[in-house]
C-alpha cells in the first residue's frame, strides 16, 4: 500500500512539474523569438535624379526602383538638391546618386550650395552611405568637395568598356557580385583619392571602375557602370548595385558607434588624404600610392 502510495505521489508530481517546466519553457521561447528575430525595417534609400544628357535616371530610377523594392528597400526619387539638409536626410539610410547635372558653368544645372555640401558630409560622416553610380562622377563641376567625396574627378569617356575584372572578390560589397559582361561606355577619373580600395578594374589597362573609401563613420561607393538601357536591364549589373547597397547600408550602421571608421583603426589612413593621379600603382590593399615630391593637384585636403 505505501509502494502504490509513493508510485502515485510521484506520477503527480513529475505530471505536475512536467506541466510546469512545459509552460514556463514555451513562454521563454516565445520570448526569444520576439526578441532574436526582430520584423526588418526596409533600407530607406533616397535616389537623387535629375538632368538630362546622354543619361536619363528618370527611366534608370524606373528600372532599379522595382529591383531595390523587391529586395527589400523603400526608394524616394527627388531631382531637388534642397532636400540635401540634415532634417530631409535623417529620413533616409542610403543615399544613391544618378544624376545628369554638371553645374552652372557646363550645361546651366545646379551647383551644390555650401550649406547642401556641409549637411550631405555631416550626414555621411556620422555613419552613412553614398552609392554612385556612373555618371555621378561628372556631375556638380563646380563643387570640388564633391569629387572629393566621390573619390575622383572625371575626365574623359575612353575607350568602351571591353571586360570587368574583379580584384577584391572577398570584399562584402563584392560577395557573389558577377561583372556586367555587355558593352558600357568607358570612364577615365583623375585625381583618386589615397585611400581608395578598388574592388574592381576594366580593360586591358586595368583603369580603376568600381572602389570604396571611408569618410568619417561613412562609406562611398562608386562604379563607373551603368550609361544606358542597356546596362540597366543586365541583371548582374542589378544585382551588384542591389549588393552594394545592402553593403553600405551595414557598413554604415556598423560604423555609427565607433570612434573612427575601420581603416582609422587599423591605422591606416591617419588623415583625409590628398587626391592623385589616375591609374597610379597601388599597394596590396588596392590603394592607391602617392607620386613622390609636392602634390601638382588643386584639391589639397588637410589633415585632421
């Protein structure tokens, strides 16, 4: 009687603590997976258009703005540069830049005010990112900081594209990134800035086309790809622009709450470096060496 006595005590209790354990443990993970597995917030991307030349990024925002959509961002085209001031730009995580305006002085466009310079390098320095593309290294002629910001100056178209090599495929902006293979037509820069990373070059003479730089907490991205239609509908071209904006926007984010960007702290760029020559030789990292002796170029930039 006292055996079937205890086999009964302890069916109750281990049915009982069983019950227990099983609700306490399903409320604990429901908590988990609220809290691990947070709803994503669409990468807020503004597209700044406008112009017209031989570019239309009116009809390249309405072949991208569905593939950026489809990956999962939210895309605002503006033609204004007005909404380049800090209260406009806080709305946004990315900002994305084909625009056909060479300024006043070239083809009668808006030039950048300083006060729309000061809050675009403020916005990118406390932790954002610029994605360029193509023809926005040869707009705002009249604004030096721009190409500063870009990373180079524009110089001539040069020969069409032929072929695109990849040079850092394990960089993140790169990861499963294919070159365009179609025609482009081709762009020669100037005056690259030191700490330039070339993710990729084109042509036999490996001419820098698609690179990185840190600005502040901040990231730029530029490729030379991207003149027309016909580059627009490649989907490697697609998807590498769609790849280089999940990039920046991490990159971006993930440098925020440092002190200084990731190159700084590895010290390898101490200052904001003075911008260089086209096609210079470049050590291991792909940057870009210095020519020996006083710079020659106009856009000096001091140290911090």
């Amino acid at each position: 009687a006292v055996f079937r006595l205890l086999c009964a005590f302890s069916t109750a209790f281990f049915a009982a603590f069983s019950t227990a354990f099983s609700t306490a443990f399903s409320t604990a993970l429901s908590t988990v997976e609220l809290t691990a597995f947070p709803v994503a917030t669409p990468i807020r991307v503004l597209f700044l258009g406008g112009g017209s030349t031989s570019h239309d990024p009116l009809a390249m925002r309405n072949t991208m703005q569905p593939v950026l959509e489809k990956a999962g961002m939210s895309v605002a085209y503006r033609t204004d540069e007005k909404i380049l001031n800090a209260d406009s730009l806080a709305r946004f995580d990315v900002l994305f830049i084909y625009n056909a305006k060479k300024g006043s002085k070239t083809d009668n466009t808006s030039d950048l005010t300083m006060a729309q310079e000061i809050a675009l390098y403020a916005w990118v320095e406390a932790g954002h990112s610029v994605i360029a593309v193509h023809c926005a290294s040869s707009s705002y002629l009249e604004n030096p900081r721009y190409a500063e910001l870009i990373g180079a100056s524009y110089t001539e178209h040069g020969p069409d594209l032929q072929s695109i090599s990849i040079s850092r495929p394990d960089h993140a902006a790169m990861i499963g990134v294919s070159p365009p293979t179609g025609w482009d037509e081709g762009r020669i820069h100037k005056l690259l800035r030191q700490d330039l990373l070339i993710l990729a070059t084109a042509n036999a003479e490996k001419t820098p086309w698609t690179w990185v730089h840190p600005q502040g907490k901040g990231w730029l991205y530029y490729t030379s790809s991207g003149h027309d239609e016909r580059v627009w509908g490649d989907v490697d071209f697609q998807d590498m622009l769609v790849q280089a904006v999940k990039w920046g926007y991490a990159a971006g984010t993930a440098s925020a709450g440092l002190a200084a960007n990731p190159f700084e702290a590895e010290g390898r760029v101490p200052f904001r470096p003075a911008l260089i020559p086209a096609n210079p030789s470049a050590d291991a990292l792909g940057r870009a060496i210095p020519p020996e002796g006083p710079s020659p170029w106009r856009f000096i930039v001091t140290p911090r």
